[in-house]
C-alpha cells in the first residue's frame, strides 16, 4: 500500500524524468498536447475573463432596463421611482438565473456599490430606503453603450473586489 510520502517522492521522480526528456530535442513535440493541457489548466487569464463577464452582464442589464412597451413606457423599470422590477445578475434573487455563481454576484453588487458612490450619475444606483437598485431615466441606448466603453469595469476593480468579497473561510484555507 503506498503512502502519502510514497506518493510524494513519485511526483518527485516524474518531474526529474521531464527535465530529462525536455533537454532531448527529438521527444519535445511528442508532449506537446501535455504542455498544451498545462497552459490550459493556467489562472493567467482567468481574472480577464471574469472582468469581460462582468461588462457584459451589466450590458445586458442595462439593455433589459432600457425595453420599453409599446406606448414607450419602461417595461422593466417603475416610471416614477426608477426603481429596476427584474431580478439583477448582482443582486441574491437574480445571480442564478443570470448564470452567475454567488461569489461573481458579491463581487459585481461590490464594483457597483462603489461606482454608485463615485460616478455621476451612476449606470445603476443603489436606493438604501427602498433597498432597490434604480436605473436613472436619463440613460439611453446610445449614452449607456458609451458609458460602458468609456467606463468599462477593469481587472484593477474586479481584484479590490475578488480581495473584499473572498470569505473567512477562503481567506483562511486558500492562497491568494
């Protein structure tokens, strides 16, 4: 029966063979597809592709709160308070029918929080006393569109909120 040390000093003994069989020209291309399958394991790109998520989810909402029915009202928004009446990707009754996981909701309600408290006038706003997310009624397709290219949300925001958002638990048992 083999133990944990035995099964160290294999892993061990295997990645002396690589170096080995990496050194000799003729053999290099015959692991090619396990390089490959090793670059693809890689979290490089990881982050960038949650930030690209993240702007397109927020395009997306956006788009569903600028729908209007057919006498021009907001489908999707209340008319007079602008407060949004669809489930948000970042919000706890909407992630999972946006195809997020909780942890990308908590970290997209954080970038939003912050960009409400910043920018003016903010894509989505937060309402404490109604405790509603609220579209102001001044956007438009074509100004939400520039606003989401001129201002899109960045690897920079999405690590402060990745930082914010990890749990006790994570910050605990897992390296950053």
């Amino acid at each position: 029966m083999a133990t944990k040390f035995d099964f160290v000093q294999t892993i061990e003994r295997e990645l002396a063979r690589t170096e080995v069989v990496t050194g000799k020209r003729d053999q290099v291309e015959r692991f090619a597809p396990l390089r490959q399958a090793a670059q693809n394991l890689s979290r490089r790109g990881v982050a960038a592709a949650k930030v690209e998520l993240f702007n397109h989810v927020v395009a997306a909402a956006a788009d569903l709160c600028l729908e209007c029915d057919a006498d021009g009202r907001p489908a999707n928004v209340d008319a007079i308070t602008g407060a949004v009446l669809v489930p948000l990707p970042w919000g706890e009754a909407g992630y999972r029918r946006w195809g997020l996981r909780v942890t990308e909701c908590r970290q997209l309600r954080y970038i939003l929080l912050r960009r409400a408290d910043h920018d003016r006038p903010p894509l989505f706003d937060y309402d404490a006393s109604i405790r509603r997310w609220v579209f102001p009624s001044l956007w438009s397709r074509r100004t939400a569109g520039s606003y989401l290219s001129l201002q899109p949300i960045t690897l920079t925001e999405y690590r402060a909120a990745w930082d914010a958002t990890r749990t006790a638990w994570a910050t605990q048992h897992m390296p950053k």
